[in-house]
C-alpha cells in the first residue's frame, strides 16, 4: 500500500491500513513457522520436525484459511462492486484455492522435505495475496465512495481475534488471536513491496531467524510482532536489526510484559543481532 492512501472518508482509509497490519504480520508469523520447520528438517531433528509441522498445518488451518474465507465472504463483494466486476476477484479465489491446496499437502504429507516445500509455496502465496489486496485491491474500495470498506474489514478482521483452538503450544497465532493485532497505522502502509526476511547464520540451528534488514521501515514492526506471535513458550527467535532496536523493545515490553528475555548476540557496527527467548 501507498504511503499516501487516498479514501473516500477516514474509517475506510483506518480500515485499509489495519487490514494490511493484519496481512503483514501474518507473513511475519508464517516466516517463523516455516524457518522453525526447515531448520527442524535440515538437523535430522525428527521429534522436532513433526511438532514444527504440526504447529505449521495448526495455524493454517486455523487462522490462515478461516482468514481467506472471510475475505471471500466479505471484502470480495466490495472488490467486485469497485472494480466493476472485473477478474480480480477471481484471481485471489484462484489464490486462496491454492493455499487451501498447499495446507492439504502440509497436513498429509508424511515426508518432510515435501513439508518444508509447502511452508515455502504457503508463505510464497500469501505474500502475493497481501500484495494484490494491499497495494491494489483495497485502496480501490477505499476510495469508491459506493463501496463502504469499514463493515467488510472488520468482519474479516474479527477472524483473527478469535480465541485460537487449544493446542498445548504456545501461542502461533499471529495477526491479533493472541493480542498482538495487526499493526499500528505507521506500521501498516507500505510504498514497496515486502521482502522475504532472509536467514542468517550464527544463531544456532534451532532458532529462526528474522533478517529486518530487508523489510521496508514503515511495515518492519509489524512483521517483528507477526514474528515473535508465532514464538512459543521455551523456544525463541533471533533477530537482525540494522540498529539497535531500543524503541522497538519498549513496544515489545508494552504489548507483552515479561514474556521475552533478551540478549545481545552482536551490537553494531552495521547489524544488531538479539536473540528473544520466551
């Protein structure tokens, strides 16, 4: 999405934003899923493995695709209606019945690198849905004054805040089932595209990694929050900061005191490296 955002009135313009906070940090929660999932895979850690899968096919069956339908339900009628029935609104359910497709896979497969290559096509999916939605799609509702966009996207919305199924893990949830919501307005809209985080070597085989680095500014702490939902309890996540993220971890501490420990692994001089651990 634009910087500027462009909206028939200032509850549509908010409900635009807060949609693509949700679908960022709903990336950043499907990053850390799928890292947790290759790093258990590529250590032979089987035990590991199977339970990454499972938290990994859990919250694509829970939030990811419940999330998806909603918008079918909801936002789609109002992208139809602003684009005059154009073919967009079949190019995202052509989407979403891919994502469906590649969580089937993840919940059957029983061979893991086939696991790990439907994590990366689920991530790979939803970055091009967010994508379409949020820099396309919705400020195109937004700024139809025909098409009412505030109703729509808080049914889609309430989704995630729905209380996510017991599991007997920590909290996966992403995008608000767990507090953490999407993001703040400054934190939503985006004049570019959000990169994959990469991986980094150095933070042990077992913990994620999130390469903020590569993410734009204006939607990097939402893609962190995203990221450290997804965190569960003993487990952690490391982070790669292109400077030392002190406001950052203030925010942390607001939206979850106490949940986190954090430690510096490497302070400056061109990356901070700090390791979360819950």
């Amino acid at each position: 999405m634009d910087d500027l955002l462009l909206a028939s009135n200032l509850d549509d313009a908010r409900a635009a934003e807060e949609l693509a906070g949700d679908h960022t940090a709903m990336r950043g929660t499907l990053h850390v899923l799928v890292d947790q999932l290759a790093r258990a895979v590529s250590g032979a850690d089987a035990q590991q493995a199977g339970a990454s899968r499972e938290r990994l096919s859990r919250w694509t069956t829970d939030r990811l695709v419940p999330h998806l339908e909603a918008e079918e339900a909801h936002l789609l009628p109002a992208v139809r209606t602003a684009t005059d029935g154009g073919p967009a609104t079949s190019t995202l359910v052509r989407l979403h019945t891919a994502v469906r497709d590649a969580a089937t896979t993840l919940a059957t497969t029983t061979h893991p690198l086939e696991a790990v290559g439907a994590g990366h096509v689920l991530a790979a999916l939803l970055a091009v849905h967010s994508d379409t939605l949020d820099h396309d799609l919705v400020p195109l509702v937004a700024r139809d004054a025909r098409v009412p966009l505030t109703r729509p996207a808080e049914e889609v919305r309430e989704v995630l805040r729905a209380p996510a199924a017991p599991s007997g893990h920590g909290c996966g949830c992403g995008g608000g089932g767990c507090g953490g919501g999407g993001a703040a307005p400054a934190d939503a809209a985006s004049d570019a595209d959000v990169a994959e985080p990469a991986a980094t070597e150095g933070a042990g085989p077992d913990l994620p990694v999130l390469d903020a680095t590569v993410i734009p500014h204006a939607v990097r702490h939402a893609t962190i929050f995203g990221a450290l939902d997804a965190v569960e309890e003993g487990r952690g996540l490391v982070l790669v900061a292109p400077h030392d993220p002190l406001p950052l971890l203030a925010q942390i501490e607001a939206r979850h005191p106490g949940r986190f420990a954090v430690e510096y692994l490497q302070r400056g001089p061109e990356t901070w490296h700090l390791a979360f651990t819950r």
